[in-house]
C-alpha cells in the first residue's frame, strides 16, 4: 500500500476513527439515517462481528458492530493513535512541517508537511523504516476489520493538522523513505 504510486487521500476523512464527526451519536446524520433504515427493513438482521451476539449498527452505511463493540473498537484506537506525538518544529504562514514519534522508539519514525495553497490544503507524509508501518495497530478477538499503524497516524493526522488549519478539502500523499530515519537539522535533533 505504501510503496510505489501513493495512495491518494483526497478530500476525504478517514473513514473512521478520532474523527468525531464520524463518532456522533445516532441522529447526526439526518439524511443517512433515514436511507440506512429504509435498508435495514429489507434485509435480514446481522450479528456484530466482535460479540456474535447484537444486531450490528456501527459505523453507518457499512454496519458490522453493535454500538457496544464499535465503541470499544473505537476506545482502543483512540489509546493506539496516543502513542504517536506530532512536534511542528516549522512553522510558516501557509506551510507547517512536523516530525511523528511514537512512544516505543526514541528517534523520529516520519514526518508531516502541510502546505495551505489559498483554497485546499496539501499533506505529504514522509514514512521511515523503522517503524512498523503496516503492522496491525492492535488486535481485538474476531475481528473482522484490523487497522495499520499507517492507517491511525491518518487519523491522528486528520485530528491533529487538519481540522487546526480550519479544515475544507485536503489531499494527502504517502511515501516510504528509503533512509533510515530523518537527517539531522542544524544539530538540533
Ligand atoms: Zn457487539
């Protein structure tokens, strides 16, 4: 997913996550409600995947949890996206760069730059290799959905960078650094 050609992020939040707009409670999204129980009177009831147990109604439009579970899935990614630390250590009228970390490593494992050209915002996120990028972020018993570390650090991109710089459309590029990890500033790091 990370090599090559990358992955375009555009306009478009991830589609779950710290984002709370996509935690609201139920009610939040008029129109969507009013087509997802329309569907729902057609089809048989499904079981969540997490508890076999509760009829599934998370996350909207594609549910496959009961509220229960997708809150708890919810709750372990919001620790997971807690260990990654976003340090802007450049700041400019319209452009901002940050280096990422995460809590089990010491040196910076990627790095974040923002460019605001007027009308939509520009996200390059540059990823070393040592970290474990496309590992699953955390396992939770049976299910079906897991999440990278790739995947949260877009959220925690989107919480953290995005919605400050007031939001609107957005476009993120991925790219795998070959080096090691980031070169060295003005000795500063
Ligand atoms: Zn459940």
């Amino acid at each position: 997913m990370l090599g090559g050609t990358p992955p375009a992020y555009v306009g478009r939040v991830p589609r779950r996550g710290l984002v709370p707009s996509h935690r609201g409670p139920a009610g939040r999204f008029t129109r969507y409600n009013s087509y997802v129980a329309t569907r729902k009177s057609n089809l048989a009831k499904t079981k969540c995947a997490l508890c076999g147990a509760k009829e599934v109604s998370e996350p909207r439009g594609e549910e496959r949890y009961c509220r229960d579970c997708w809150e708890k899935k919810i709750a372990v990614e919001e620790i997971v996206a807690r260990e990654f630390a976003l340090k802007r250590y450049i700041r400019a009228h319209s452009a901002e760069k940050y280096l990422v970390y995460h809590s089990t490593i010491k040196r910076p494992c990627g790095q974040i730059i923002v460019v605001d050209d007027g009308y939509d915002l520009f996200l390059t996120m540059v990823l070393y290799p040592n970290f474990g990028w496309e590992e699953a972020a955390y396992h939770l018993e049976g299910d079906p959905e897991g999440r990278t570390f790739a995947e949260i650090l877009v959220d925690v991109v989107a919480t953290e960078v995005i919605e400050p710089w007031g939001g609107g459309k957005w476009h993120l590029e991925i790219f795998r650094s070959a080096n090691p990890e980031p070169e060295n500033w003005n000795g500063e790091m």
